[in-house]
C-alpha cells in the first residue's frame, strides 16, 4: 500500500483557502488537514452551513480528503492563546470549547471528513489535576457520542505539556471514553513519552484516527519540516506501512506559512523519498534543505 499525504491549513494561513486547495491538489497531495480558524473556514463567520457545502463541493472536484482540526490559536479567545480548553476552571469556558468541538463535527459531517483532532488543553496553575482529569473525561465523553451520533471519528492528540502529554495518558483516557481513537503526532514523540515514534505507530496501530509526522528536534516541541529535525522519516512511514494504517498522513507546519509555496512541493517530495527508502534502503534520503 502507498500512504496518503495531506498538509495542514495551518501552514497556509497567507494563502486564501480556495488558493491553498488548488496547491495541495496539484502538487499531489491526498487531501488536507483543515484547521478551522479565523483564516480558513471560521466557524463562527455567517452561513457555515453554505460554505461548508460549497466546500464540500470543492474538495470533491479537487480529489481531495479531509481531517478536521481544532487547534486555532485564537479563534475563542482574542487575547489568550489556546483558551478556552476542556480543563478550564470555569465551567462556562469548558461549555464554550465543547460546543465549538461540536461544531467541528458537524463541520466534518458535512465535508464527510475522516476525523475531527482535538487536545486537553493546559490545566491553569493551582488547578487540581484530578478535578482537570475529571472535566477531562466529562468533556470528551460529551463529545465523542454527539460525534457518534453523527458517524465521525474523533481521535484525541496527546501534546506535550497538556494534561494528556503522551500515548500513555492518551490510553488512560481511552479507556474512560469508549469509541476514543489516538490522533498520533509522530513528532511529539521525541518530545513526551517512552515510545519512540516508529515504535509508538507500531503500538498504537490498530487505534490510530489521524496522524501526523512533521520533524521535531528532540526533547523541544518545536514542528519543522522533513529533514530539519531528529525524526527517523523513514522509519515511521515504513511502521505506518506495516500496520496498514489507511488514513491520511499529515504534515502540520503551522509557523512556515510565509515559505508554504516552495515548502507545500519540497515537503512532499521528502514524504515520498522516504517512503520509498523504507521500501528500498538504497534509494536516497531527500530533505527540504
């Protein structure tokens, strides 16, 4: 099998979406991770039923597919980066957050995505984490049966330094919340965690609703593109290969948009190089440097 590459809206954020959908498409990409912002397909803009039909439409005549991602910076909050989460203190916040997840889904419904990604969130100082892992639990259970209920995937992505840091806590929340798929960032692995990332694809295959395998320097969560970090490319897409996952593989670059032109092509020529050095270990490593 030959892996599906899609790149994240993100790292596209000077391009208008429409724009950014053509050059994924003609690069070859599979599909697109579309990360619903103030940018591409805010959520809370006029007519989001409409659009997100018209956009529909779009990927459908591009032959592109989708995940849905929910990390917009500040697309809740103006002033505070990433608020509100499902561990805030206030329970009007944590509502806040809920429905707007809910709202995703309902996005991914309609474009017939393959999963909506979402995170915990960072608890606030002086926050008990056991009442944060409570709200945690309460909040993605919410969730994932309004998603059941209308036949989309969720796939919940440990981060480092949120309360579900790694593969470890990601399981421990699995097993509280029934029908939980792992939305796996490769490069977090050499950030959090005792997987190593090829290792943590080959533990968690059969789990696995989205994926991500950008570059990261080890030990600093910083994401960057193939080849400028410590992440063994091939070793991760041969593993994705032998456990067959079928879903899109996504690169998620989101400080490089100023670049995206030039990194949108190099980065999936890298993608392929190194599939194709897994499959045969002579074939040259190619990076975007």
């Amino acid at each position: 099998m030959n892996l599906r590459y899609a790149y994240n809206t993100n790292g596209m954020t000077s391009h208008r979406l429409d724009d950014a959908l053509a050059l994924l498409a003609d690069t070859g990409y599979d599909g697109v991770a579309l990360t619903l912002d103030v940018a591409h397909h805010d959520p809370y803009a006029p007519d989001l039923a409409g659009r997100t039909a018209r956009l529909a439409r779009r990927l459908a005549g591009l032959g592109l597919d989708s995940v849905v991602e929910t990390g917009a910076r500040f697309l809740l909050d103006a002033r505070r980066k990433h608020h509100p989460t499902l561990v805030s203190p206030d329970g009007t916040d944590r509502a806040r957050r809920r429905d707007f997840l809910r709202t995703c889904v309902d996005v991914a419904a309609d474009l017939g995505s393959e999963a909506v990604a979402f995170w915990a969130g960072v608890p606030e100082p002086g926050t008990d984490r056991r009442r944060c892992w409570g709200w945690l639990v309460d909040g993605v259970r919410e969730v994932v049966e309004y998603a059941t209920g209308r036949g989309v995937r969720c796939a919940f992505e440990p981060e480092p330094g949120m309360l579900v840091d790694d593969c470890d806590d990601w399981a421990r929340l699995a097993a509280q919340v029934p029908g939980l798929t792992l939305a796996l960032d490769t490069g977090h692995c050499l950030v959090s965690g005792r997987y190593p990332p090829a290792a943590a694809v080959r533990a968690f295959g059969p789990v696995l609703g989205a994926c991500a395998v950008e570059d990261m320097p080890r030990g600093r969560h910083e994401h960057r593109a193939p080849g400028e970090g410590d992440m063994d490319l091939p070793a991760v897409l041969g593993a994705l290969v032998e456990t067959g996952y079928p879903g899109l593989v996504s690169l998620e670059l989101s400080r490089d948009s100023h670049r995206a032109d030039t990194l949108v092509p190099a980065a999936l020529a890298a993608l392929r190089a190194a599939e194709h050095r897994h499959r045969d270990p002579a074939h040259l490593e190619v990076s975007v440097t």
